[in-house]
C-alpha cells in the first residue's frame, strides 16, 4: 500500500528534486488539494506556537503556515513564514554569493552562517524579532534583533574570518535607479573580501547581505544580547537555542557550529 501523506510532514529532506520517491511526488502533487478537514488536529494548533496574534510574516503578510516543501531553510518545514517560492530565492541568492568563488573554494557546505541568516524570513517567529525603529509611523524601518552569541560563533567566528579571507563572497553591484526594484545580482557583481570590505564590522556586513526579501532600507539588522526576555528576543538558528532560553549559548550550539564550519573547510581543501 502506498505511504500516507500528510500536509506539514518532515520528508527526508533529499539533496534535490530528482532523488524524491514516487510517495514524496505524489505528496507535494495533492498537498494543495487537501482541506483543513483532513489535517491533524496538532497542525491545526501550531500557530498558536509562534509570533503572538495579530503580528505578520514579513515575507507573506500572513501569520505562520505550515508550508508545503522548503528544500533550502529545510529547519522550518514544520511551520515558517516563507512559502516555496520564498524558500528558492533564497537558495539562489546563496548560490549567487558563492558563485564566483572558483574552484578552490566553492561547494555546498561553504558559508553555513550566511545559509542559516539567509533563512531568517522562513523563521516563524520572524515577528518576535521585528520591531518599528519609529512606532508612530507605519511606514518606519523594520528593526530586525540579531543574537550576539550567532555573530561571534558563527557569522564572525575566527574560523569564518579565516574562509572570508581566503575565498570572499561575491556582492552584488548597485542597479541605476531606474533600476532599483531588480533583484540582486541584476547589474553584476564584485569579489570583495567581507573583512576588509565591512571593516571587520558583521553588523554593516548583514545590512548589506540581507535575508531576500527583507532588504534596506525597509529592514535594519541589529546585533544584541539574548536576555532571554521574551519581550525582547533576537534572531539565532534553531540549531543554536536552548531548551532554557539562556542568555548563555550551550556546548551543543558551540561543538555544531564550530563542527559545520570545519567540515566546509576540509571539504574545499578537496575541491
């Protein structure tokens, strides 16, 4: 008998398209044609578990869904403010970051911080990090919390430092104004060494490489403690939280990070 499929169910996860099974297919084909009817119960509470009421995904305007595939920011496929779409934007701009990177550098594990930050839209509790700088306009720049301990274990760690410095990113140039609603990448692109470049200052380095979709001037990414206050959270992978909320990062979150970081390393030493 065929496996049953349920809408919001964690799949494999395969690296692409081409390695689903006949099941997966099946699964994502009739994923829409399902009615909230058939959902378990447990879905149908999950957004009760994430940004308070009344508070929107900046990605769809729409509270968190569980969503029908994301194959890049794969740590949300149980409930995000992204939809498919979202999820391969980002995958491209990635791809874009590193594409010029040459032989020696490039490969699939390079840059896991700059993945994960990238995923931030899909993050369902993107609204509990988000805040008007100016509450009396609602046109205000969106504030956006980034935990420290992210920045310095993992987007800024010393070992990251080390692969910026040796392969770099590709950053996309600046279009005409005529231009200014086009994509990233639209008007070419430029190898910078991100160090150099930014100053050694990871905040101006996210202000410039933001999360698709949430690009300046409309958002502004700011670094801050993680307090644990609820009224105050920051941004960090889910990799990288505490069952505890603790202000203080866990050995866990240090020995993943410091582990996915050396294995792109090894990996391009091949390549």
């Amino acid at each position: 008998l065929p496996t049953p499929c349920l809408v919001g169910r964690r799949p494999a996860l395969p690296l692409c398209s081409s390695c689903l099974t006949d099941d997966d297919l099946a699964c994502q084909a009739s994923a829409g044609s399902m009615t909230l009817r058939s959902l378990p119960p447990l879905l149908l509470l999950l957004d009760s578990t994430s940004a308070s009421e009344g508070d929107k995904c900046a990605l769809t305007g729409m509270d968190p869904k569980v969503p029908r595939y994301l194959k890049f920011c794969q740590d949300y496929n149980d409930l995000a403010c992204c939809i498919p779409g979202h999820d391969l934007e980002n995958q491209l701009q990635f791809e874009f970051l590193i594409d010029g990177l040459g032989p020696g550098c490039k490969n699939p594990m390079m840059y896991p911080a700059i993945r994960y930050f990238y995923c931030l839209g899909c993050d369902p509790d993107q609204p509990k990090y988000t805040y008007p700088k100016d509450p009396e306009n609602e046109d205000s720049v969106q504030m956006v919390r980034i935990c420290s301990d992210f920045v310095e274990q993992a987007l800024w760690h010393e070992e990251t430092k080390v692969q910026y410095e040796e392969c770099g990113v590709m950053r996309p140039n600046a279009c005409p104004e005529m231009m200014g609603d086009f994509d990233p990448y639209t008007c070419g692109d430029d190898l910078v060494i991100p160090t150099i470049e930014y100053n050694n200052d990871p905040t101006e380095f996210m202000n410039y490489f933001n999360p698709p979709g949430m690009y300046g001037p409309d958002f502004e990414f700011i670094v801050v403690e993680d307090t644990g206050n609820e009224t105050e959270a920051c941004w960090k992978p889910k990799s990288m939280r505490s069952s505890h909320s603790s202000a203080a990062p866990s050995r866990y979150s240090r020995s993943l990070t410091a582990g996915v970081t050396l294995a792109g390393m090894a990996l391009r030493r091949f390549l």
